[in-house]
C-alpha cells in the first residue's frame, strides 16, 4: 500500500513539473515577448501557432531558428515584420527554436 502512495505522489510531481516546463519560457526567448506569447497572438503569431505549423517537420528547429536570425513576415498576416535576432548567439536562437517546436 505503502509503495502505491508513493508511487502516486512521484506521478504527481511529474505532471506538475511538466505543466511548468511546457510555460516556462527560457531566458533566450525574454525579448521576443514584447510581440509574441505562447497561448495568443499579439503582435506576432502564438508560438503555440508556430509550433503547430510545424508539427511533424523533421526540419521545424532549423526553419523557426532561421526566421528568428534572419526576420520577416513569414506569411502570418501580420502588419508588422519580425526584425532579426542575428545578433543573438546561434546556440541561443537553437534553443529558442528548439521549445518553441516543442510545445
């Protein structure tokens, strides 16, 4: 009985965990929320959106890593042009693409 209850308390702290990392924005995406969430669109599309644009690309990484360093409207319908980020470390830009697929 003893090891259900505990068993029980670990799945729960897995679930909370994981709802806390899947809305926790990393640090390399700080800036961007001035113009982008991850539930709505703002001035730019939900990265929700964009994840779901590329769901199932095997080169999603790579292509959200690249409209991040290079900027633009990408087709969204916005009125406002995202501007580069090539400043930003590519390890960085990476890491951004890399929770923005995943959600």
């Amino acid at each position: 009985m003893k090891s259900i209850v505990v068993s029980m308390i670990a799945a729960a702290g897995l679930m909370v965990a994981g709802s806390a990392m899947a809305t926790d924005i990393p640090k390399e995406g700080a800036a961007c929320k001035a113009c982008h969430s991850i539930e709505k669109k703002q001035v730019g599309p939900a990265w929700k959106d964009v994840a779901a644009k590329y769901k199932g690309d095997k080169d999603a990484v790579s292509k959200i890593a690249a409209n991040i360093e290079k900027g633009g409207k990408f087709g969204w319908g916005f009125a406002a042009s995202m501007p580069p980020k090539g400043g930003a470390k590519p390890e960085n830009i990476k890491m951004l693409a890399e929770f923005i697929a995943g959600l």
